[in-house]
C-alpha cells in the first residue's frame, strides 16, 4: 500500500520554524518524499501534528 503524501498544496517555508506552512515537513522531507520508503514515510506522518501543534502554540 502507497503511503499517502501528507501535502496540501500551500508551498511555504516558514522562516521560523524551518517547516512547510502547510503540511508541516522540513524542506529535507519534502525533497526526500518520492525516495522514502513506506516505513520512512511512515514515521514522518506523526511527527507532522506534534509539529503543527507547536507552530500553533507559538506566539
């Protein structure tokens, strides 16, 4: 089964926090996604909403 990609469509790197405005991945993730493995892949997609809630949380 194809790991989905976590991607919405709004392409912007927050200066911040180093991650995509939309879907929450570093640069290094996105660039890497098409080479990763499911298990790989697998792993990032629970960092992406612990990622999300601190970005949120900031002030």
């Amino acid at each position: 089964m194809k790991t989905e990609s976590p991607c919405v469509d709004v392409c912007e790197m927050d200066p911040d926090s180093g991650l995509c405005r939309g879907c929450f991945r570093t640069i290094h993730e996105i660039a890497a996604w098409s080479r990763m493995t499911g298990d790989e892949k697998d792993k990032v997609w629970p960092l992406l909403k612990e990622r999300r809630d601190f970005v949120e949380r900031r002030p």
